[in-house]
C-alpha cells in the first residue's frame, strides 16, 4: 500500500472517530431464495447456466428457515443488512407477510434489498420497514449497461426518491472490481448526494467460475472507494463486505471507515479460524465488536422462539443451525 492511500486511510479513521461511536457490527443479509428470475448480470453468480439449472424456481426458501436465520441473528447481535432476494418467486402478499414477522423477531423495523417497488408496495411495506436499499452495483454508466443489461438505474432511482417522500432511509450496494476507475468515484459522490443515502454497502468483487471476471479488487484498491466515501460523507454508515476466502483485511476496512462489516457465511463458518481472525482484526482495529462470531450465549432457544410466537418448525430449524455452529466450536 503506497503512501498516499495509508494517508487516505488515515483521515477516514479520523473522521470515523469523530462522527461514530467505537463501534461495529456484523451484518447479516438473509436471503429469500437462492434464485433470481433477471439473472443476466455479468458478474453474478446466478448468471451461469449451472445455477439457472441447479436453482429453479422451486428452489425458495421455507419460511421456517428464513425465520430460523431472524432467531438466531438476534440472539447473536448480528444486524440485519437487508432481506433480499426471491424476485419473482414469491408473490408480494407473501413477502409482505415475511418481512412482517422477521421486524417482528428483531423487534424492530428492517432494510429491504428486493428489486424495484411500486408506491402502493412501499405503502403496505411501512410499517415494518426502515429503509431501502437499491442494488446499484456501479454508477458508471457505461459498465452498468453493459453488465446489468436487465437492471436499468433509472426505475431504481425513482423507487429511491419515492422513498424519500414516503420517509424511509434509503441505500445502495456498490461492487468494487468490476472495472470501473478511480475518477467513476465523482459519479457515486453525486450519486450518494443525489438520493440522500443514509447506508452505502460496499462489496468486492468475487469472481465466479463462468463469468467474465477471474479476480477480485486490489485490497489497496478496494479500501480507497470506502476511504474516499468516509471522507466525503461523514455521517453516512458503510457496510464493507468481506470475502469469505479473504478476511484479513478486515482492520483495513474499519480504518477506512466502515461502520461494519458483512459478507461472511457465519452459521457455516462459525468459529472457524476465519471467525477468529475477523474478532482479532476488529480487536486489533480498535473497535469495540458488537456481534459475535465464535461463541454462542447459552440461553434456551425453545423460550426464544416461543417468546415471538413461532412454532416447533422454527425451533427445529434454529436448533439444527444451532448444533452446526456448536460443532465447530468443539472441532
Ligand atoms: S446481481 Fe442481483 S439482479 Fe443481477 S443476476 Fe445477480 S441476483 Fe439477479
């Protein structure tokens, strides 16, 4: 890392310091399914045909086990990101109805990453929702047509600003390594101002077997979009995620500025050497870790999911994940 950017990082810790407490978290995104009905960017995963195969539409998730995922992340003070996914496949009325019990289990209202919605949509969603978050990828337009040829900006854009009228918070996901340059970063600074962000979620780019694109970003590189952003947008919270073969640059990515981090396969990866590595480099950063990842608090499960009026599914899907988690602390 050459000078200049330890200097950037630098000053994004200075004003990370100054505008948030010492502080992070993990955040987790649970997903409604597996598949996606566009499934025609050119970095995605659910872009290759492998997948279009492996994950029909069937291929959605129960209730009970998006559920289980609320319960246990509560527990485990790993904040939710966002729902997403399950475009297409679940019809809104059933979305609706999951979104309500998840802010239920979190006894709060959430984010939601699910596409674009209408206002009547937006309306019925209020009451459970805090905020919304756009999956914009890049800004740049050029690169944006070209790999995201089925999900245009503008219907997101829109969607944004009717949120802002209808007074949810608002957000975007950004990935970084998809070829855009360092001066793309005035367009996200306009675009950031422009939509009155409350949230950013930054991504480095993994690179999936079948696509176009066989690296991930620079680290160097990666930490400079979240530094700058810091910078320019004081107050503004950034998630940065990790990616689950690369964790250890998880310090670099608080001291540019994130307010947490997210990304992790945790129930998989729960107390793994990974999980030990992302609380050492929190520790090490400086910031006090709100969530955990490697112990699990002994509490009864079963008075847990009866207390947000769920029944024995749930508990036998939170359980079962509860079980994975304890085996690799025992490994
Ligand atoms: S990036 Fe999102 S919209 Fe695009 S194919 Fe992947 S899941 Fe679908």
């Amino acid at each position: 890392m050459n000078s200049e950017t330890k200097q950037l990082i630098e000053k994004a810790n200075q004003v990370y310091q100054e505008n948030h407490p010492n502080t992070c978290w993990f955040g987790r995104c649970i997903f409604l399914s597996w598949y996606c009905d566009l499934g025609t960017c050119k970095f995605c995963f659910r872009s290759t045909i492998k997948h279009k195969i492996r994950y029909a539409k069937k291929a959605k998730r129960t209730t009970e086990s998006i559920l289980s995922d609320a319960v246990i992340g509560k527990v485990m003070g790993w904040k939710l990101e966002f729902l997403t996914g399950g475009y297409g496949i679940f019809s809104f009325e059933e979305i609706l109805e999951i979104i309500k019990k998840v802010s239920q289990v979190y006894e709060e209202k959430i984010w939601i990453n699910l596409g674009v919605l209408e206002k009547e949509q937006l309306e019925q969603l209020k009451p459970y929702v805090e905020g919304i978050c756009a999956s914009i990828e890049t800004v740049e337009p050029n690169l944006h047509s070209q790999l995201c040829p089925d999900k245009p900006i503008e219907p997101y854009v829109k969607m944004l600003k009717l949120a802002d009228k209808l007074g949810f918070k608002k957000s975007m996901t950004v990935v970084i390594g998809l070829g855009e340059q360092k001066e793309d970063w005035n367009s996200l600074s306009k675009f950031i101002e422009e939509n009155r962000l409350d949230l950013i979620t930054f991504y480095a780019l993994k690179p999936v077997k079948g696509t176009d694109f066989d690296k991930s970003p620079e680290v160097a590189d990666y930490v400079w979009w979240i530094a700058q952003t810091r910078i320019k947008f004081p107050k503004l919270k950034i998630t940065a995620g990790l990616t689950p073969k690369k964790v250890d640059y998880t310090e670099m990515l608080l001291k540019a500025g994130a307010n947490a981090i997210t990304k992790f396969p945790v129930i998989r990866k729960f107390a793994t050497a990974e999980a030990k590595l992302i609380e050492e480099l929190v520790k090490k950063s400086g910031r006090e870790f709100n969530s955990s990842l490697v112990e699990i608090p002994s509490i009864d499960w079963a008075a847990e999911v009866k207390k947000h009026g769920l029944g024995e599914k749930v508990l036998e899907k939170v359980l079962q994940n509860v079980e994975n988690m304890e085996k690799n602390i025992s490994k």
